[in-house]
C-alpha cells in the first residue's frame, strides 16, 4: 500500500469513527447539534484536524473550526425557531 492509500484510508477511519461517535450520542442531549450536522461538516473537520495535524501553530485550526461551529450553530438555530413557531 503507497503513502496516498494509507493517508486516504486513515482519513477514512477518521471520518467513519466520527461517524460512529455522532450516531451513538445521547440525543436527548445534543439531538439538535447531531441533526444540524451535514455530511459535509462531519468531513470538514476531518479535513481540518488532517491539514493542521502538525502544526505547532493552533490558531489557524482553531479559527477554521469557529467558523465551521459558526456555520452549523446557524442550523441548531434554526432548527430551534423552526420548533418554537
């Protein structure tokens, strides 16, 4: 297996183990985070810890992942006056 395959597929198992952690939530709990989630987002942080992993620097991987919380606090938001009408 090259270097390519091995990244591709550790990517992978990163991305389906968090995944797996979204599906075995307590729902009562974070329900709204977890159905405000878009497949998209669970791969983008992925991508994110992925690009960031080594490097001592944080703050750049800590803006990108606000903004991406950002983006999906306006889902949870949503969701919640969705309910409330």
């Amino acid at each position: 297996m090259d270097e390519l395959d091995q990244t591709s597929h550790a990517r992978e198992g990163a991305l389906s183990a968090l995944r797996e952690v979204a599906e075995v939530a307590d729902r009562e709990r974070f329900g709204f985070a977890i159905d405000s989630f878009e497949a998209d987002d669970y791969e983008q942080i992925v991508r994110l810890a992925w690009r960031y992993q080594f490097d001592d620097d944080r703050s750049k991987f800590k803006r990108e992942l606000r903004q991406l919380q950002g983006h999906v606090s306006e889902r949870i938001l949503a969701r919640l006056e969705l309910m409330n009408e």
